[in-house]
C-alpha cells in the first residue's frame, strides 16, 4: 500500500493517518471518519510491529474505536488492552437513585475481590441492604491568579467573598456558554500574592472536568476584565484537586460525596464471618484509624476502598487516574450492643455515565447492566445512582476484608487458594 510505504519512509508521521485517509481515500465524507481512524489504527499497529520486530496481534484484535465527530478520542491508536471482567452480587442498594438489587460488574486481574465483594454483598442484603445518601455533588476547578501586592490580593479575595458585582459578573461569564452546568459556588484563597480561586458546578450525568475548565476560564476573564493589573498563572493551580489524594476534597468535596451505612446484628456476623462484630470494630479502630494515622494518610482510613473503586471504574469507563480522589474513603464501625453500625464515608467519588469512555465498547454494556447509561430522566440521576452503587460495594467489601483480617491467616490463605488452587 502507498500510503504504508510513505510512513515507513518518514514522509508521513503515524498522527497524521487518520486525516490523510479521510481526505485521499474518502473525500473528507463524515459518514467515512471512523472507518478511516480504523484504517489508520490498522496501519499504525502493522507500522509498530515492523519497527520493534515484536507482535501486537492480542492487541489488535481488541481494538474499540472511539472516533466520532471528527475527532479520534484517544490519539495514536492501534488496538485496546484488555480486563478481565466478572460479576458480584446482588447488592441491595437503599438510595435515593439506585433502590433494589444490583449486579455488580468488577474490571480486575485479582484473584478473590469479586468472591470477597460477592461475601459483602450477601452479608449486607440480610441486613436489608445499605443505605445510602449523597451529600454534595459539584465538579471542582481552581485557576491561580497573580496579583502585584498582597494587599490586592486580599481585596480582590474579600470582593468575591463578598458576592460583590465582581461575583457576579464572574458567575454571569462561568455560565455564559453552559447548557447543562450550573455554577454553585466562588470561593478564593489566597497565599502570598496569589490567588487559587475554586469554581465549583453541578454537571448533570458528565463527570464534567473539561467543561468547568472551560466555564472557569471564562469566570477568570470577566475577573481580569475589571482587575486588569491580574495576571492569569494557570487554569488550574491544584485546589481542584484533580488526581491527587487531597485534604482539600475530603473537607470540600468533589464530585459526588457519599454516605453509606448499614446495620447488622451480632449473630449474622458471626454466622457469615465466623467472627465476633467486637473484632470488626476494634480491627477497623486499630488498623483503619490508628494505623492510617501512624502512616500519615491524608484520605485512605479504609481498608481497600481503592480495590472497588478501581473495579468498577474500570468496568464502567470513568476516567481510571481519577480513582485516586475518588478512593478517599473512612470507613467506620461502631459496636451497639448487639449490632454493628457499619458504613463509609467517600468524599469525592468522581463519576459519569455520559462523555469519555462511558459510551462505547463494553464500558456502555456494564453501565447497562448497572441501569444508568447515559443520561438519566433527570439531569445527573444516573450519575448519582451510579455513585451510589460504587459506595455501596466499596460498603460491602469493606465489611469482608476487614472480617477476613480479623479471622486470622483467612485473608492469606483465601488468596492462595483461590488464585493460585493451593489449599
């Protein structure tokens, strides 16, 4: 082919495949944009090969296309990676979004999280299910402004917190351009002569990063309109906080936080577990608390919140670096008497089910099973019941790890036998 030949000989970059073909081979046809990102993604993986001398034949025979409207989705593409995908459950789930019984689909490579989840889940739905709440529900973003004195500075700070007209003029341009976004809230906070001015919008079912991105830009031009001696260092300046444990999502939240709880009597934790629900709460008390505290965790008193989280994300198509925030968890335990109050608390689960990678290839297919792909009947309904349903597993394998810990070598000897077939 000529156009093979023309990139292994350098006169053509492996990037510009996907135009070159759309434009010599299809004329520019929209109806023809994604065949020729496939092409290109053909051409690409051969082109690879050939250069390493190694095969890529798994990876291309998984390729998922994510072109559309003129744009390739992910740049350089040759083929996808592949999960192994499996089910837990059902879980009941008591929330506002998700009521009744759903089946869980996990993305990982660990042997034992979907039977442990799956041991979670059967636990918490003899205790008629979790409960669930969220709390707050924003997408966070903090562009960092220069001003020429910290007086000013401090001025500027006080004329936004004052919901001043430089506040709303600031709101007025942030949601100029948003069809589904709304802005919540301006919120400065100043250090040395800069200030890290934190936007924060509902976003209907999108995660929505992108889009406040944009819509706190132009908050910022409306700002350096009337303060003009300002100076713009960056659109973000990390009091989002995106990708990145923080205090700062813990106390502030972003996108949905989360509340789960549920109560169990003492005699189905004895009988599920083959331990006392004293030693759930006095482990969760030592290791979730006072070890995470000895470690200097900022967000991770829990167990193996991140496990979940990873799972489903994974199988569901949110953005996976993201689970970093969205793992933030404290799990809590509380012995009564005769029952154990169990539940966690999650701060800034970051989830969609429209936009990125929730719509195509098997992301699509788990969100279906889950019933909330794409938009919900109500903006963001899907987005919050999908929230909802996250917390609630991460609930129910918290409650398995932390009574497999607690019986023993049980956490040890599960994993050997189920990944490995060693008793």
């Amino acid at each position: 082919m000529e156009l093979y030949r023309r990139l292994v000989k350098g006169d053509v970059k492996p990037h510009e495949l996907e135009m070159i073909i759309w434009e010599e081979q299809y004329q520019k046809d929209p109806d023809h944009w994604v065949k020729a990102h496939e092409e290109a993604a053909l051409l690409r993986l051969k082109y690879y090969e050939q250069h390493t001398k190694k095969s890529l034949d798994t990876i291309g025979r998984h390729f998922i296309s994510t072109a559309k409207n003129g744009t390739v989705g992910i740049e350089q593409a040759i083929g996808g990676a592949v999960i192994p995908l499996g089910v837990a459950g059902p879980l009941r789930v008591n929330g506002t979004e998700a009521r009744g019984d759903f089946f869980l689909p996990a993305a990982t490579n660990e042997a034992a999280l979907i039977a442990g989840l799956t041991r979670g889940c059967k636990t918490l739905n003899a205790a008629n299910g979790v409960e669930v709440v969220i709390t707050r529900d924003h997408m966070a973003r903090a562009p960092v402004v220069e001003a020429n004195t910290i007086e000013t500075a401090q001025k500027i700070a006080a004329e936004i917190n004052e919901h001043s007209e430089l506040y709303d003029a600031m709101r007025e341009a942030a949601e100029a351009d948003a069809t589904v976004s709304k802005l919540k809230d301006i919120v400065p906070f100043q250090m040395g002569r800069r200030l890290y001015i934190r936007f924060t919008f509902t976003t209907g079912d999108a995660m929505g990063m992108n889009s406040v991105t944009k819509y706190a830009g132009n908050g910022v031009r409306a700002l350096l309109k009337q303060h003009p001696l300002l100076k713009l260092v960056s659109l973000t300046g990390n009091m989002c906080t995106d990708k990145k444990a923080s205090h700062v999502n813990v106390l502030l939240g972003r996108g949905k936080s989360v509340e789960t709880e549920v109560v169990l009597p003492a005699r189905l934790v004895k009988k599920m577990f083959g331990v006392e629900a004293a030693d759930i709460a006095n482990l969760n008390r030592i290791k979730n608390l006072e070890g995470s505290a000895l470690s200097g965790t900022i967000s991770g008193f829990n167990a193996n919140a991140a496990n979940t989280v990873a799972a489903l994300f994974l199988a569901t198509g949110q953005d996976a670096a993201q689970i970093v925030e969205s793992s933030s968890c404290f799990t809590h335990a509380e012995l009564n008497k005769d029952t154990l109050l169990f539940g966690v608390s999650m701060p800034s689960l970051e989830v969609a089910t429209v936009g990125g990678g929730t719509g195509f290839g098997t992301a699509k297919e788990a969100l279906s099973l889950l019933g909330c792909a794409g938009p919900g009947s109500k903006p963001g309904a899907n987005a919050r019941k999908l929230a909802e349903i996250i917390a609630a597993a991460v609930t129910a394998q918290e409650l398995n790890l932390l009574a497999a810990e607690a019986h023993g070598y049980e956490l040890a000897d599960s994993h050997i036998r189920l990944a490995r077939g060693k008793n």
